[in-house]
C-alpha cells in the first residue's frame, strides 16, 4: 500500500508541478528571445539555491501528504487526513510556496521577465484555487479542526511559532467522514 502511495505521489508530482515548473518554463524560455543565457556569478548562485529551497520545500510537502495524510497532491487523490505538521505548521500553503520559489529562481536565473510575469500569472492561479476550491473543501471535510487550523496558520504568510494541534478528536471520531 506504501508504494502504491509513493508511486501516486511520484507520478502527481511529475504531472502537475514537473509541468508548472518544468515543462511550461522550459517553453516559455525556448520562445522568448530576451532571456539571459545562464551565467554563473553571484546573482545565479542565489537564483539557483532559491530555485533548490522551492524544489525542497515541494518534496517535503508532498512526503507529509503522503506520510501523515494518506494522500497526494492531486485534488483527485487528497490526504485522507488533515496535515497540519512539518511546514505546514509554519503557512497553510507551503507547497504552493514551494512551487513559486522555483518559479522565482528560474526567473531570477535567467533573468526572463516572461518567466516572472507566468510565476506571478500561477500565483494568482493557486490563490484562486485555495480559496474558490480548496479551502471550503478542507472546511467541509475537516470541519472544526480546519476552522482552528485556519485561524492559527496565515495562507500565505508565515508564523513564527508553529502551530500545535488542540485535543480535537479527528473527524471519524466525530461521526463525520473524512
């Protein structure tokens, strides 16, 4: 059941970030002509640990969905529980954080003002989503342990103290389903 779990995660991972930062990034830069050529000074050291610490932060989000929350990254196959550990103590979207770190870095690395302007049209794509789709989904199924979670844990800010999860008995033992 684990490898199963790990050979979704792994496919949904290629499938929807791979292309958001992979694919799509690849053919905006092949059509724009003003892209810099990658160099290797100072400012493409930084651009290229900013794009490592997004990749990063996307690795560890999906091993939470996987490991704590039964589930992946894909709205057709979401954690089956609640993830409110790792760095989603710290922001409610750090995958979606992730992701736009990537972004940036690539950017930044080759300098593509075509690439900054798709970053920003995905971020206004993922908040669209979080708040059309995902977080009265996550309201619906989780309930109060959502509403709590929501209130403690800023969207896409960050805390600097981590968020604990109170004595709230999990859906299932609510009588809800999950």
């Amino acid at each position: 059941m684990r490898l199963l779990l790990a050979v979704r995660s792994a496919a949904f991972v290629i499938l929807a970030p791979g292309t958001v930062v992979g694919y799509l990034p690849y053919r905006i830069l092949k059509r724009s002509e003003n892209a810099a050529a990658a160099r290797w000074d100072f400012s493409a050291v930084c651009a290229a640990a900013l794009f490592a610490l997004g990749l990063a932060v996307l690795l560890r989000c999906v091993w939470d969905f996987a490991a704590a929350g039964r589930g992946t990254l894909a709205p057709i196959d979401p954690p089956r529980r609640l993830v409110m550990r790792g760095l989603y103590r710290f922001t409610r979207n750090p995958m979606y954080n992730g992701v736009l770190a990537a972004l940036g870095g690539e950017a930044w690395f080759f300098r593509s003002v075509p690439l900054l302007e798709y970053a920003i049209a995905v971020f206004l794509v993922f908040h669209l989503f979080v708040v059309a789709y995902e977080e009265p989904a996550l309201k619906k199924r989780f309930g109060e342990a959502y509403a709590e979670y929501r209130r403690a844990v800023p969207r896409w800010g960050f805390t600097w103290r981590g968020y604990r999860e109170s004595a709230l008995p999990a859906p299932a033992e609510r009588g809800e389903s999950a």
